[in-house]
C-alpha cells in the first residue's frame, strides 16, 4: 500500500504577527497534488492540524475546505489523530458520520485500538493524549508519563495485529533522540515524555507528527514527516515537505515542499542592504531576519528597510551598536512614530508588524488631535 505522511499543519499560526493563509493553502494544494501525482490509496495527517484549540473562524472554515478536498473531491481515504495543538472535543464533532466517506479521526485514546484496514495495511490512529487518559483506560496509577503508558499501549494493539497484514502507528509525540526547533511546543519535562523508539519496533512503520523537521529522528521505519512551512527563523535552513510511504516492498521517499514565501536570514551592513545591486540578488518578499553588521546608529533604521524588505521578522546587530553623544540630537529630530518604532526595536529587540504600525499611527493621530 502506498501513502502520503503529513502533520503539523498549524493552521491559523502566525509568524511574528503576519498572517500565513496564502502561504499555508498554498503548501496543502501542493500536498493535495502529489497524494494524486504518486497515486496514493490514503492520506495520514499526524496531528496538530490547527494551531490553537480555540481555532479562529477562518481556521476552521479554511480546515473544513482543505479535509473535503482531499476526502471528498479526490476521494482519498484520510487518517487523522489529534495533536497537542488541536482541542479534541471541537476536532471530533461530526466524526461519527465521516468514516462514511473513509475519513478515520481519532481524539481519544480508547479510539486507537481498533485498527483501520486499508488494503494490505492495519493503521493504528493514537492522537496525543495525557498520561491521566492512560491511568484511567488501563486502571492503572503507576503510568506518570506518556513513555511509562506506551508499552501497554503498544502491547493492546498488537493483540489487534493481523499476521497477513502490515502494521502502522499514527501518532503525535517526542520520540528520543529527537531533536526539536523554536515553533514547537515543550510537552515533555525533565526528558520524561520522550518516548524510547524500541518500544515501537512491532510496527513497520510509524508516522509521527509534533516535531516540525523531517530530520529531526534518523530512524528507516520511525519519521516525522516535519510542518509544511517553516514557522521559525530556526527552522531557515530546514527543507519542508512529506513523506511517500509503501508498505510492501517497504520503502519511503521525502517529497519536498516549496514555500509560497521563504524564511531566510541576510547578514549585511545597512550600506549594503540599501544598495540596489544587492537587493536585486535577494528574494525581498521572503520573511527575512536581518542581522546588521554595523555598530552606528542608524536613524530610523526598520522603516528604511521595510521599505525594501516589507516582511522583515527580525533586526539584530552582529556586533552591537556603539552608543555616541550625536545619538540624542539625532533621535530628537524624528517623527513620533519613528521614535516609538525605534523604541519598540531597541526595548524589545523586535520590530513592529505592518499591523502594529497602522495602529501606533492611529493612536498618534488620536493623541495629537486630543492635545490640540
């Protein structure tokens, strides 16, 4: 059987206050595209598919759209599990009537122990859970964490097991040995939670979501397939994308993702930044973090430059910046929404969103015409 491993959509997550629609519906028609270019039977989706349990409206709406795509316009099977983002009591409603359609989503724990069985292959959809849900279906107290419960857990499926089928794990976890980027949330204490890979060695292959880079286990039969874009300057250099997984023979193939809009990181001084034959080697609308080289002030130095780069995400100094006596005199002479821009950058070490900067000018105005 062949299928396409994909998780971590986030759907409704900003990057420094920009919005990602276009970005994210933009990597799903490509993740749509290849489950029909490869010819895949299904489509496993491994959790956290929003970003917040509280989901806005057009999270969900835009949710809603990109899951009847692929189950009822392409009619491909999907298997879905809840991640530590999602709210599994919003995410389950309706779930009753979508395995009509092949859509398999599991919230609950108790869910995972009845298997899927698409062709040759049994699914084991097991969505993140706390280790109390563990306590309470085995009746016992002693499992504190979610790597305590997993061998119970993996004991009561393979009691499922079919000997003339394969076996796969959906599931939403830190595997150890992992290694995790800034976008991810910490669900584990102390290494606690991380779960050791041998005790999934009864399965054949296991799909994982939580962690947002595809390299971030180095194992042949346990990967994560990695978020479809990049949520994080540290995530800069990492290539987005999905998994290609067939069963028999077993094999797996990353399909790589390209961004709608990059995230990369530009060091340079501001001489250089400003120059047009530089900029014009640069790809200006990718989300960029900007490491200036120089140590002089620079009078309203992120307004300048978000005139050349308007999806600026960071403004730091390789070498600081040198404080001199001109500093004052020069700063006087800005406008007041230069001043609070600089102020904003220099308190906080982030700049404005285009956003924050349309409200500061309506709250200036405000203020100016009060004070008249």
């Amino acid at each position: 059987m062949r299928f396409l491993h994909t998780a971590d959509w986030h759907i409704g997550k900003k990057l420094h206050g920009y919005e990602l629609w276009a970005e994210q519906q933009d990597a799903f028609q490509q993740i749509l595209a290849l489950a029909q270019q490869k010819k895949v039977a299904a489509v496993v989706l491994a959790g956290d598919i929003y970003d917040r349990a509280l989901p806005s409206e057009q999270a969900v709406a835009t949710v809603n759209q990109m899951l009847q795509q692929i189950n009822l316009t392409a009619r491909l099977p999907l298997l879905a599990i809840s991640g530590n983002h999602d709210s599994a009591i919003r995410l389950e409603t309706g779930s009753p009537w979508f395995t009509a359609t092949d859509f398999y989503l599991n919230t609950k724990l108790e869910q995972a122990f009845t298997p899927i069985e698409l062709a040759d292959t049994q699914f084991f959809l097991l969505p993140y859970f706390e280790p109390f849900a563990a306590r309470q279906y085995f009746g016992d107290d002693k499992l504190r964490t979610i790597a305590q419960a997993m061998p119970k857990i993996v004991a009561a499926m393979q009691e499922k097991f079919k000997a003339d089928k394969k076996h796969v794990l959906v599931a939403h976890f830190f595997a150890a040995g992992s290694q995790q980027s800034d976008s991810e949330t910490k669900v584990t204490v102390g290494g606690l939670d991380a779960v050791p890979t041998d005790a999934l060695a009864a399965f054949d292959y296991v799909a994982l979501g939580h962690l947002h880079n595809e390299t971030a286990l180095h194992a042949e039969r346990i990967k994560y397939s990695g978020s479809p874009l990049k949520f994080s300057v540290s995530e800069a250099q990492q290539q987005k994308g999905v998994w290609l997984v067939d069963t028999d023979p077993f094999q797996t193939e990353f399909l790589p993702l390209k961004p709608l809009r990059d995230v990369a990181e530009v060091t340079a001084s501001f001489a250089q930044l400003t120059d047009p034959a530089y900029y014009a080697q640069l790809a200006r609308n990718d989300y960029l973090a900007i490491n200036l080289t120089d140590t002089r002030v620079i009078p309203n130095v992120m307004q300048e430059l978000r005139k050349i780069y308007p999806y600026i995400l960071s403004l730091t100094r390789e070498n600081g910046r040198e404080a001199t006596a001109t500093a004052t005199p020069q700063i006087r002479t800005l406008s007041p929404l230069a001043l609070l821009t600089d102020f904003f950058q220099e308190t906080t070490t982030q700049p404005l969103t285009a956003k924050q900067e349309k409200l500061a000018a309506v709250a200036l105005k405000i203020a100016q015409k009060d004070g008249e």
